[in-house]
C-alpha cells in the first residue's frame, strides 16, 4: 500500500512525524530543538522518549542551589516546559535513573521503545550514535535499546520504504576540540539543518534547564557564535543518517524533505 506520506511527500497532506530518544532532559535541546521546532513549525508532529530524571546531574547553576532529591521533578519540569515552547508532545519518560540504563536488559529497554514507537508510528527517528556522543553509559545504552527496536519496527511497519534512524553528528574539528571520541559515522555531515531561525529559541530552552551547568554552558557558546559574524555558518545541526536505515537514504522522501527544512 503506498500512504498518503510516500505519494505526497512535497505537500505531504498528513504531517511528518518526529520521535528523538535521548537519555536525560536536556539531551533532545542539545542534540535537535533548532530541527524540530522548524519541523513543528511547518505542521509536522515531534515527540521525545527520555530515558531518566537525570537524577546525578549538576544541583543548580549560577545562584540556584536545589537538593538531589528535588532533582530529577525539577529537571522533568524543565524538559516540560521545552518541549510545549517546541510545539512538541509532552515526553514519554521511561522512568530510569541516571546511570540504571546500562544495568537494564537491552531486550526489555527496546521492547519499551517499540512500543512506543508503534503508538506514534515516527518517520523520522533520532538517537545517540554509538559513542553517546559523550561517551556516557545511559547514551550508549539508549543507542542499542534503540537499534533494536528500530529494526523490529522497521521491520513490521508500512512506513519501512520511508523511514529514517539518524545520529546527532559533530563536524570532527569540533569533535577534536572537545575532546570527544567519536565514531566516524558520528562525524559524517549526511544531513545539515541550518538553525538560524531557530537559534534564539534554542539558547532559551537551554537556558531554561537552570539545574544543569553545562547546559548553560553550551547556552554561551552559542550565544557567542550567534554574535561572531565569521562563525553564522556553524548555526546548524547535523545528522548522520544510520545504516540500519533501510534502502538507499539518499531517496527516502522524508529525508529529502528534512534537507530542505
Ligand atoms: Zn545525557
């Protein structure tokens, strides 16, 4: 049966949907929120899975002070919040604790994943690559939880032929910068989304995650590349598109749809 969103996929009368599964809140901003608030904007749906509270980040930047009990209610609030500014659904919160991911089942971690991935039926799917990125245990483990459940989906879904599981990339003079140790296809510039539009929102929504320092962090240096002329063309978000997608990328309508977002 060829859907409404395969013959259509330039007017594509039913939206596009959108489903990032991240670790922490937080994660799906830093990753993606320039991308999926183009995405919304444009009429198409997002939804975020997040695996924990974040119960072992940071307690508070600047003069905010908040105890490890009061964490992960706060750090759910702030997650919340981002994603109504988004346009996106509220999140689907797996209900972890920070660091439990990498003791649980990868079996039972995916089927949970699936599940969910057969109630909003995503087209695009988007997770950590498999460093994590930073090479946290709760990322890697939401990277293989994820690689399984996408296949098992991929496998019984209509939508296999227009279906797409990418990575957040990092251009690798970043990577290198940072000193993050990636994988290569982690490195890999398949799809650039430029986020100037966007930007400004992105750096309020990870201002808005006031317990976390390093989002805060990041908040400034985008910031300050918004304000170095030289740097506007590093205003994007990258993704690699994984080789768990099925067929050649390069001519899955969505993906060509999500380039020219
Ligand atoms: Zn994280």
């Amino acid at each position: 049966m060829i859907s409404q969103k395969q013959s259509n996929p330039d007017t594509h009368y039913s939206p596009y949907i959108w489903l990032g599964i991240f670790a922490h809140p937080d994660d799906e901003t830093s990753a993606s929120a320039g991308t999926m608030i183009k995405w919304v904007n444009l009429g198409n749906k997002a939804y975020v899975i997040t695996g924990t509270g974040g119960e072992l980040g940071s307690l508070g930047s600047d003069d905010l002070v908040i105890s490890r009990e009061e964490l992960p209610t706060i750090r759910e609030s702030e997650l919340h919040r981002n994603l109504k500014m988004y346009g996106c659904y509220p999140p689907f919160m797996l209900r972890y604790k920070d660091q439990e991911l990498i003791k649980e089942n990868t079996g039972h971690l995916a089927d949970k994943i699936l599940s969910i991935m057969q109630y909003v039926n995503p087209d695009i799917v988007v997770t950590f690559g498999p460093s994590g990125i930073s090479g946290h245990t709760d990322h890697i483990a939401i990277h293989k939880a994820t690689l399984f459940a996408f296949r098992a989906y991929s496998r019984h879904s209509e939508e296999g032929t227009n279906l797409a599981l990418l990575y957040p990339s990092i251009r690798a003079d970043l990577a290198n910068l940072y000193s993050l140790e990636l994988s290569p296809e982690e490195m890999r510039m398949d799809i650039v989304i430029d986020i100037g539009p966007t930007i400004d929102k992105k750096i309020t929504a990870l201002r808005n995650y006031e317990s976390q320092q390093d989002a805060q962090e990041f908040a400034d240096r985008l910031s300050n590349l918004k304000t170095n002329e030289n740097r506007k063309g590093n205003q994007e978000e990258t993704f690699s598109v994984s080789e768990y997608t099925y067929g050649k990328w390069e001519n899955i309508p969505v993906i060509q749809y999500l380039k020219n977002l």
